[in-house]
C-alpha cells in the first residue's frame, strides 16, 4: 500500500488517508506512520516522523505530518489552542431538522464499548464537544450531505453528536446507521486543514480530493 501525498515542505507532510487503516503505528497492518516514514526514507535514512493529530480508522482525509520535532510541537500547539479549522464533509442517513446549526453536547469515553456517550447535561468526566454543520444538499432518499467544522476535537465527536441528533454516518453502523458503506469505512471525510504553517510564516489551508461517494454533489 502506498500513500496519496498531497503537499510536502521541508517541514510537514499532507495525506490523504484511506479508509481501513490507523493514522499511528500498530501491528496490525500498514499505517499512516509506516507509510510515511517509507516515503520519506527513500530520500534520507531514519527520518522522523511526528504524528499532528488522528482520524479514525473508517474515516477518510488530510492526516498531517511533521517531519521535524520542532515542527510537531508547533503544530500541536496549534490544535491544543483550537487554532487549526477542520472542515470534513459527511453524508448521514436522515437529514438534520434545521439545515445549520450548532451542537452542543458533554462527551464520555466508553473503553469497553470502544464508543463515545453523548449527553445534553453535564455529568461525571465528561468533556464539552462542540461542531457547527450546514447541510449542502438533501437526497430524495432522506439523507443528506453535511460541512461540519468542529470546534473541539474529541473522541468520535462528529459521530457521537450527528448520532445523538438521530442523523448518524452513513456506514456507520457502531452509532445507529441502518447498514455499512464498505467494511472499516464511513460516508466521514476530512476534507480541508487551514492552519499556521511555522516555517513560511503564513496561515494556509489543505484540501484533499471529494470522496467518491461526494463527487458531483458539490458545486
């Protein structure tokens, strides 16, 4: 397996990330960790590899990475600080009531379940998760293609609250879908990374290619 690259700087590299693998190293297959670090080997030996931040593992777009220590400590910074904009784009099987809005929710891990719990009410360790969504367009099936930017980056979050809202992923049958798109894969993309980058000094934004289950739905 190879990796899309979609733009690579001295200092970080932007993947496209395909369905059915995990962004960090494991022993269970090929990763994006491993696929970049055989990237960047064939030009310098041991190259670093610094993992930004995670996708899941049935979820689709930009993975970015640091090719310098000091590079991920700035990135990181960045999305501790909720200084990066996400943008991914989902289809969900039943379209939302109101056609924008925002979600507020209070988020819990299940380890057991391997699942995020969402509520309207705080309670015990739960964190706030906030997204903001504006539908693009509407099937005459009932779903619905959404732009979701989340404000906080929690634990299945999108899934979590499109779920808990009665608008689950299509696919995404570990929250409430009706069925599966393709195995380890969710109608979930991350579409687009705007952040500052710290060697040119500029804040820029990252686009990955649609899904195929998006193209020709936008305009």
């Amino acid at each position: 397996m190879t990796i899309s690259i979609i733009r690579e700087t001295p200092g970080w590299l932007a993947i496209n990330k395909p369905a059915g693998i995990q962004v960090e190293r494991n022993p269970f297959g090929p990763s994006v960790e491993s696929l970049a670090y055989a990237h960047l080997e064939m030009k310098k030996r041991n190259p670093y590899v610094g993992i930004v931040h995670r996708l899941d593992r049935v979820t689709t777009g930009v993975v970015l990475v640091a090719k310098k220590k000091g590079i991920l400590r700035q990135l990181n910074e960045q999305f501790r600080l909720k200084e990066v904009q996400k943008t991914y784009l989902a289809m969900v099987d039943k379209a939302p009531q109101e056609e924008e809005a925002t979600l507020t929710h209070w988020l819990e891990k299940d380890l057991n379940e391997k699942r995020a719990r969402v509520s309207s009410k705080k309670s015990g360790k739960a964190f706030e998760c906030i997204l903001s969504y504006r539908q693009l367009r509407k099937g005459e099936d009932g779903r619905a293609l959404l732009e979701i930017r989340p404000v906080t980056g929690k634990y299945h979050q999108i899934r979590a609250q499109l779920a808990a809202v009665g608008c689950p992923v299509t696919g995404d049958t570990h929250y409430g879908a009706l069925k599966e798109y393709h195995p380890n894969h969710i109608m979930l993309h991350a579409w687009k990374l705007e952040f500052f980058d710290p060697e040119r000094e500029e804040r820029l934004e990252v686009e990955v290619p649609l899904p195929e289950w998006a193209e020709g739905l936008i305009g």
